[in-house]
C-alpha cells in the first residue's frame, strides 16, 4: 500500500480514537469556569462576556439543535468541543508526517523502512498530544480553547500545503485561505494568531537558500511584528 493511503487511513483512525475518547470521559452537563455561560449563550445565539466569541457559539448553537429534550443542551455543546479536538489530532498528524517525510526524502527515495519512520513519528506525536493532560482535559467541555487550538492545527496544516505549492501557479489560493481563516479566529479565541510567526518562518526556510543567525531574527522579529499588526 502507497505512503499516501497508509497515512490517510492511520489520520483518521486517529481521529477516530481521539473522538471516542474525549467522547467517552466528556463532561455530561455544566463544569466549571466560563462553561455555564457558553452553553447558554450558544444555545439561545446571546452576547457572552467580552471580547465574545460569536463563531464558537455559532458552531456551539448548531450542536444544540440536535438535543431531544433541554437536559442533553448541555451535552451536546461540550461534544463540539470534542469534534474539534479530534480535528486537531487528525492535522498534527499529517502536519508532522509531511515534515518528516521532507526530512527523510531530500537525498533518498521513501523506501518501506522509511515509511514506518515517518508514519511512526506522526502516531508517536498525535497520541501523545491525544492523551496530554491540558489538551484533553479542555476537550471535553465547552470552552473556546479547544476550537482554538483546532484552528492553530488548521493554519499550520495550510502553511505547510501553501509551502509544498510555492512554485506552482496557483499557490496564491493558500494565504488567500490562510487569511481567510485567521480572520475567523476573531470568532473563537485570539491565541490562533500566534501561528503567524511560525508562518513566517516556514516561508523564509522555504525561499532563503543560505540560512543565517542574522536572517532567522529578522524574520522573527517581521513574523512577530506581522502578529501585532492583524491583531
């Protein structure tokens, strides 16, 4: 079977795995903190707390409209979080199995051994974050963090797809969709920009060919001042 097939199926089935667990260990009604507040805002479409986060509610609102009675209201907008953590587990782990297949084939062809490397680095990386106590533990109830940190996964997936296409004539689509899902991050929680910088970085190793102390902190220091601008 093909590297491509191996490491569709093996992202899904770690998908699958992170949705039953977070599923399974979800909270079943209100916990504590802002949870109370974005259940019932989500439900009935108000105006929580500022900054707001009109999108996670948004999405937090369409989960609810699949309760059968007021009690499962509350179930329902915590599996939402659930849905987005298992999507962040499903990009980690072809966000790192791209890059170390870059690592693995730049001077030789992907053989079997290889393979088991690259597919194994991405098992190893997801179901470690998959099971890591912050990351879980905001998984399984409504708060803003979860949907957050999917975004971050989802930006950074796209940055890594814009780097692959950078030649190719169309490669404009990908900052174009870039830009597009940073400015939803404003509906959900503020902590998604900080993959700009991170951004910027994958751009420069990309197009700079000799690599320098001195270029990698103007970079930085461009990535971080290209943050404070969108924000």
């Amino acid at each position: 079977m093909s590297f491509k097939k191996w490491n569709l199926r093996l992202g899904w089935l770690l998908f699958a795995n992170a949705l039953i667990t977070y599923t399974l260990t979800m909270e079943p009604t209100v916990s504590f903190w802002d949870c109370g507040e974005y259940i019932a805002t989500s439900a009935k479409l108000e105006i929580a707390h500022p900054p707001g986060a009109p999108l996670f509610q948004m999405i937090g609102a369409f989960f609810a409209l699949f309760a059968q009675s007021k009690t499962q209201i509350a179930t329902l907008v915590n599996f939402s979080s659930c849905v987005a953590s298992a999507f962040t587990i499903l990009l980690l782990f072809w966000t790192i199995t791209h890059l170390t297949l870059k690592l693995v084939t730049q001077k030789r062809e992907l053989s079997n051994h290889n393979m088991v490397w690259v597919l194994g680095s991405g098992l190893i990386g997801a179901l470690s974050f998959t099971y890591s106590d912050s990351f879980w533990f905001n998984a399984t109830e409504t708060e803003v963090y979860a949907m957050a940190t999917c975004m971050m996964a989802l930006l950074i997936w796209l940055g890594v797809r814009w780097m692959e296409d950078l030649n190719h004539p169309r490669a404009n689509r990908w900052p174009l969709l870039i830009s597009f899902i940073t400015g939803l991050t404003f509906g959900i929680q503020f902590m998604g920009f900080l993959v700009i910088p991170s951004l910027v970085l994958l751009y420069y190793f990309k197009t700079t060919q000799k690599v320098t102390f001195k270029n990698i902190i103007i970079a930085i220091i461009l990535g971080v001042g290209l943050l404070f601008f969108v924000f």
